[in-house]
C-alpha cells in the first residue's frame, strides 16, 4: 500500500509517516522501502480493523489532593461515558 493509505489506517499524518521512513523509526511489523519511481511502498503486517469489539482505549483522571477523591470518581465515570460513546 502507498504510505499515504498506511498512514490514514493507522490514524496519522502523512507526515509522521513520511518521518518515521525517513529516520528510520518505523513500528513493529511495518516495512517501508522507496521504488525508484519516488513511491514509498508500505508492508503492514499488523491488521488494524475498527470493529467496536477490537478497540481499547485508555482513561485518565487525577484530582489534587486526596480530598477530592470523590470528585475523582464522577470524572472516571464521565470519561468511560465518553469513551463508550465514541
């Protein structure tokens, strides 16, 4: 695949991507080479769907002092709302 389509599916610039070849910081299971045309072809050996059951997502909270920690608790639950709406 193009980079390009590499970067939409991993949900990043073109640009980051366009680093990463050029720094030679790719992730696991990627391999980026360049054609002599200019084209940077990508293989992604990592499948990444968007089915709702394969999505993990991380929440964090904080409050400043120990006192607070109820307030702590009506944020967590505001952020898994959020979080199992989007």
């Amino acid at each position: 695949m193009k980079l390009s389509e590499c970067a939409k599916t991993r949900g990043i610039s073109y640009r980051t991507a366009w680093r990463w070849f050029k720094a030679g910081t790719l992730p696991a299971g990627v391999k980026m080479e360049q054609m002599a045309t200019g084209t940077v072809v990508v293989t992604d050996t990592v499948t990444h769907k968007h089915a709702e059951t394969d999505l993990s997502v991380a929440i964090y909270a904080r409050v400043s002092s120990s006192d607070q920690k109820n307030d702590l608790e009506a944020q967590l639950g505001r952020l898994a709302a959020y979080a199992n709406e989007q």
